[in-house]
C-alpha cells in the first residue's frame, strides 16, 4: 500500500484479514489468553460510550514512527505501507462492554505472502490515520486524521493518555460521520451508461467553479469515491477552504450506482447584512421583526432535505452523464446563492433572471431555468420589500428553479386570479408602445404585488407579454422566409402564420384602449394563439439549425398544406433520434413513401423521442451465416416494422410469411414483447382484415413449409417464444391464433 500519492498498490489478503476480523486476527498476534486484558484508559466510558452509539466493535489509531523498533515489540506479517513503519494503538470492544487496549508497530515486512486478495485500495494520503471495524463482516472504515498526536511514538500505551483518547473519539465521530452517507441530505441513483470516471467528475465540477458569473458564491466542494479517492475544489479565486460560505460533499459509489449529496453551511453566512436590514426594518416601523431569524430561516432551508431534494431533482435534467449530473448540482447550488445573494444585497432579484433587453444584466450568463418571467420577478421583489418574505421568496426562488411545475403554476395565478387586481394598475401603461414590455410587466406586476402580499402573488400582464412575443417572431419569420423562399409550400406556410400573427397584433392593439372591459379569458386566449405560432416558428427554426434547408424543403414538398404544422413539429421532436434523416429521405422521395414515413412519425409521436431510434440495422447470425435486417424503428427496445397498405394485396401473404418467419427466427428476438409488427388503419386494413389475411397466409402451404423449415432450424428459438410445448409448425400457428398472442405481434394504428 503506498500513501504517497505517487503509486497505489493492492491491499493483499492477509492485510485485509487483519483489519477485517479483529476478533480472529487481531488477538492472534498475542501469544496467550492472558495478554489479551484490558490496560488502563483515560475516559474509557467516553471511548466505550461512543463505540456502541456508532455501532464499532474495534478501533485502531495509526501514525507514522520512522525509528529502530524496540526489541521484541514488531510483529511479523501486519500492513504493508511500502516501507513505512506505522505504530498503531488498537482498541476492541468486548461483550461485557469493557474495552482493551493495546500497542503495536507496524512495518513492512520481506517474507510475506504477496497473494492478492482484491483491488481495494487505502488512498488516505496521510502519515496518520484511523480505522474502524463495524462488524468482522463489513468492510473496515478508513479515514484521515487531520493531526499528529504529540510525543506519540514514545508511549507504551497511548490510550492512557486522556488527550490521546480524547482525540481518538473526536476522529471517530468525524470517520463516522464522514463515512456514513445515510446522513446524507439527498442522493440519486444512475445506470451503467451514466457512469463517469472520478477525473471526469472532477473537471466538471471545477469548470462550474470557475464561471466568473458565481465567484461572489464562496464555496467548497469536497469530492470523494467508494473507492478513497478525495478531492477539495474552491470556487475560482479562493485559496483556503476556511475562506467558504458554503461547503457541497459530494461521494460517488459506482459500484452501487449512486451519488450522495449533503450542504452545509457557515454559520456566518450572510450575517453581514442583518444590520442593514434591521436598520430597515425599524425605519418601516416594524420593530417586531428579528432580521437574525430570517437569516437562519435561509440557511435552515439551505441545509433542508427538502430543498436539496430539489436541487437533486434539478440536476438528474441537466446532462446524460453522471459528470453532467453532477456539475450540474453545483451549477443549481450557485445559481441559487447568487440570487439569494442579491436579495439580502440589493433587496430584489438579479436583473440578470428576468431582464433580457439589457444585456448589461447577464442575462446570458445565466442558466435557462434561472430565467425567470418579468411577471415573477416583480412579485417576488414586492415580496421582498415587505421584509418578512425574504425567506420565503429565496425558497420560492428554489421552486421556480428546479420545478417546471411550479413556475407554471406561480405564472397562472398571475394570470387568472390576479389579473382583476392587476388591470387597474396597467390601465394607463398598456396603451404605451411594447418599447420595454418586460419593465412593464415588471414594475405592474410589483405594484400589484405590493397590495396583494398575503397571497405572495400578483398578477400578470399577458397583453404586454404576447406583444412582445409577436415582436420577436415577426423578426424570426422574416428570416425563415428568406432561407425557404424557393419553397413554395413552405412559403405559404410562413405567409400563413405571418398572417395570424398580424392578426393578433391588431386585437391587441384594439384591445388596449378598452382595458376597462377586459377579461382574463380574452387575454389568455389571444396569449395562446401567439404561445402556438412562437412553438411553430421554433419547430422550423430546430430543424433548420440541424439540418440543411434545402433537405427540409425537400421532406416538405409531397405533403398537403394542412399537415405540414405537424410533420415539421414531428421532425423536430426527433431530430436528434438516430435514423431520422432517412425518414427525411423518404418524406420527399414520393407520395407512397412519404405516405409510409408520415405513419412512423404519426406512430412514435406517442412516445419521448430518448425512446426511439429510426431505420435500425441489425446482423443476424444463423449457424454462422451473417444477415442482416433492417427494422423500421425500435422503440423502448421494441423492434417495429410498419405496414402503410391501404388494402391486402396479392403480395401481401409473401410478405407476411417471409418476413414475420425469419423475425420469429432471428435469435435477438428474445420474447414475443421484443417484437410488434403496426398496420396503417384503413378501410382495406381493419382488425378483422389483418387477423384474417396473416392466419390465411400461415396457414398456406408454404407458409407452412418455410415455419416447419425455420422450427427444424431454430427450434430452440421458437421454443423460447412459444413455450416448451411447441412441437411443430401447426402448434405455432394455433398459438398465434390466439387473441393474446396475435395482438401482442400485430396492431392496427
């Protein structure tokens, strides 16, 4: 075992024994009964006491003494630390809840048995450390010890020493605390896929902190793994871990796929705003209000498993990988302080989450999910000015965070049941030109806001907010029009939302000289013609970012006029999918195979596209000759051919019996739910058409003859199908017959 942080060596067997079983091994080193007694100790009921509380049966304090063991005292085959001599003061605690010390050296000896045992690797990084066995069948506990014991390899039996004891309980309770992730706040599990070394770990961690935008967030990371790797990281600028507000344990246990977080916090953090606030406070007249309690308030809901649940939550959204996931924890984390910061700071939200006309505000900087509606902002900053909801908008800013649903649900009280309250205070701004909608909406919002504040709401002004939606989607459409416009179909596609969206402006415009008269209904209903053209114009906007123009006006030209909304929202659902630029393909090389690749799309649209890959060409080994078949998708591991006839033609049996056969022949086919062939529905294609025709062409001589050929061949597979009982190509068809089986291949759609 090496401590030297250059090279790590295995831990061999009979190491492992020794701290492994203290009971069998550890007293195996005396040489009688009668040595195995208990010495004198120092706060032995202290040491006794915080054994059992934690559940540790043995303990053993380890520090390096470099010096000419004493005659008599080295004991032969203990721990290997690649040359390091160790003396170790060992404590064991017996049934009868006595204890019993003892003191031993350990060093590296030359005869040993160098049989491997495992991998398991101590990286403590340190002259001194401690050990600690839970029971002879778990693994043992080894942590770092901060400090040197003074004088210690001089003393015969450190344990009488009561500042020597005094230290090893302090080591405990931190090995213990540190080392037992159930105390954790939050923690997530992941999947084999997911995985990320500890150095990829690492890098996305530092590169969260060091994002210029967070340096005013002090915060200290400490990363471990299952297997002892540790690692501190500070927020760009720090130096010492001591100069921290906020410190984020982060350990990762790929063995059991999991990752456990846990935040703590200074108890100083933000304390140098409370005079600030108090002065405040008492200037309104609110002497009641103990500004120190909303302080801890934060910080309790900082250290919450609730709120770190969130932040959790929040994190599994962020990225594929587990690095991902992670850095995307402290990502959340600093987000969050920063706009708690600025709260206690500046007694509002950062411009930089809801501002996007001023770019001066960071607005970019931030991360999408901190980007808050002008709406919000207002509110919360009404809130804020009362003093008394500081805690609560900073927990409330967490929500609007990590849950879409929330923000969603904080966003229709301003507009439904806010909006009454709301219209008067817009009544003369709404008529002004949608030149800074957003401080519009703001600085409404706050004023309501204000009045409302035992609802913590408000309303919204979704006039306002539609305006300027239609601002930014005139200037998208212009130049989607430019890029398509040798596309006529597409062109008159853009010429009819263009269109709509005047429309909308107009009615807005008619609408703000009768704000009087306005209800919430109207609003909202004009506020979702303009959400349904924005979500269109973004659909086109995708898939031209993924792919070039000219394919996309391709795919487009043999579809009619009032599908193309839908085709191209399809396409950009799953434009990232593997596969989709064959069904891109297909869409515009003609009318039946646009026909065939409308009906994939229209299929999958009930599915998330991470669950769909296009076109899946798959090897297929039969007794060494290597095929190959293509399947039309696989969705959620379901091989999928799709049928688009309009009726069952002649050829139709051939199809059938060629190819279901040598899908119920293919090996990868591991179950019946691996497999499901879909027909287009049609009046030729029913359910009783399909269940008639398929059984007919089974039932054929030679849909016969190739399922006789194909059992003798695979009987096996068709066993594992089918069942045990299978003994023939008849006992196939007639299980295929049947409802239950028939309609977990087949479907009409």
């Amino acid at each position: 075992m090496d401590y030297s942080g250059q090279e790590a060596t295995a831990l061999y067997k009979y190491q492992w024994d020794l701290i492994h079983n203290p009971k069998r091994v550890w007293f195996a080193w005396l040489k009688d009964e009668e040595e195995v007694k208990a010495s004198m100790i120092a706060e032995e009921d202290l040491l006794i006491k915080t054994l059992q509380n934690i559940g540790i049966n043995a303990c053993a304090y380890c520090q390096r003494c470099d010096y000419k063991p004493i005659q008599g005292n080295e004991i032969t085959k203990l721990l290997v630390l690649a040359g390091k001599k160790y003396l170790c003061a060992f404590g064991h605690l017996n049934q009868d809840n006595t204890i019993t010390s003892w003191n031993r050296l350990v060093s590296e000896q030359s005869t040993i048995d160098k049989t491997e045992f495992d991998k398991t690797i101590l990286q403590v990084n340190s002259d001194q450390f401690i050990i600690l066995i839970k029971n002879p069948t778990e693994n043992p506990i080894i942590c770092q010890v901060d400090n040197p014991f003074a004088n210690y390899c001089n003393k015969a039996d450190p344990f009488q020493d009561k500042a020597f004891t005094e230290k090893v309980v302090s080591d405990i309770n931190k090995c213990a605390t540190e080392k037992d992730y159930s105390g954790y706040k939050t923690s997530f599990s992941f999947n084999r896929l997911e995985q990320s070394t500890f150095d990829q770990i690492k890098a996305s961690i530092e590169e969260k902190l060091q994002n210029d935008l967070f340096v005013n967030v002090k915060l200290c990371v400490e990363l471990t793994s299952a297997k002892g790797k540790k690692e501190t990281l500070l927020t760009k600028g720090l130096q010492n871990s001591a100069d921290t507000d906020i410190r984020l344990r982060v350990h990762v246990n790929n063995q059991d796929s999991k990752v456990f977080f846990d935040i703590d916090v200074s108890e100083d953090y933000l304390q140098e705003y409370v005079p600030k606030w108090q002065q405040k406070a008492s200037s309104k007249g609110y002497e009641d209000i103990d500004i120190e309690s909303l302080r801890q308030a934060v910080i309790n809901d900082l250290k919450s498993r609730e709120v770190q649940g969130w932040f959790s939550v929040m994190s599994q959204s962020v990225g594929s990988l587990l690095s991902q996931k992670i850095g995307g924890f402290v990502e959340v984390l600093q987000t969050s302080q920063k706009i708690a910061r600025n709260v206690w700071e500046e007694g509002k939200l950062p411009e930089g989450t809801w501002h996007s006309n001023k770019p001066e505000t960071g607005y970019n900087d931030y991360p999408a999910y901190a980007r808050f509606e002008p709406a919000i902002s207002g509110a919360c900053d009404a809130i804020i000015d009362e003093i008394m909801g500081i805690p609560l908008i900073i927990r409330t800013g967490y929500q609007l965070m990590t849950d879409k649903q929330q923000r969603e649900a904080f966003l229709q009280i301003f507009t439904k049941e806010g909006f009454n309250t709301l219209k008067n205070a817009l009544k003369d701004e709404v008529k002004q030109t949608f030149t800074d909608n957003q401080l519009l909406v703001y600085n409404s919002t706050k004023i309501t806001t204000t009045v409302a504040f035992s609802l913590v709401t408000g309303g919204g002004n979704l006039l306002v907010k539609s305006g300027k939606k239609l601002d930014e989607i005139f200037g998208i459409l212009d130049g989607l029009a430019e890029k398509f416009k040798n596309c006529p179909k597409l062109t008159k596609y853009l010429a009819q939302l263009q269109e709509s969206g005047q429309n909308i402006s107009k009615k807005i415009a008619r609408l703000s000289k009768h704000v009087d008269n306005l209800g919430a209904e109207q609003v909202e209903k004009l506020a979702k013609q303009v959400d349904d053209i924005e979500i269109a114009i973004k659909n086109l906007d995708d898939l031209i970012n993924k792919f070039d123009a000219d394919i996309i006006a391709n795919a487009i030209k043999n579809i009619p006029d009032e599908e193309i909304g839908d085709i191209i929202r399809q396409l950009s659902k799953f434009k990232d999918c593997g596969g989709v630029e064959d069904i891109i393909k297909d869409l515009g090389v003609s009318q039946k195979k646009a026909i065939g690749a409308k009906f994939v799309l229209k299929y999958a649209d009930q599915f998330d596209p991470s669950e769909v890959q296009f076109e899946v060409k798959e090897l297929i080994d039969n007794a060494g000759k290597i095929t190959s078949r293509r399947y039309d998708a696989v969705i959620n591991g379901v091989r999928h051919e799709f049928k688009s006839w309009r009726e069952w033609y002649s050829w139709s049996d051939d199809v059938i019996i060629e190819q279901l056969v040598k899908d119920l022949a293919n090996p990868e086919i591991k179950s019946l739910e691996n497999l499901q062939w879909v027909f287009r529905r049609s009046e030729g294609i029913t359910d009783e058409i399909l269940k008639a025709n398929v059984m007919k062409a089974l039932k054929s001589d030679k849909g016969k003859k190739m399922l006789k050929e194909a059992f003798s061949n695979k009987e096996g597979q068709f066993k594992k199908l089918f069942g045990d009982k299978v003994k023939s190509a008849d006992d196939i068809i007639n299980l295929i017959d049947k409802p239950e089986i028939f309609n977990q291949i087949f479907k009409v759609f």
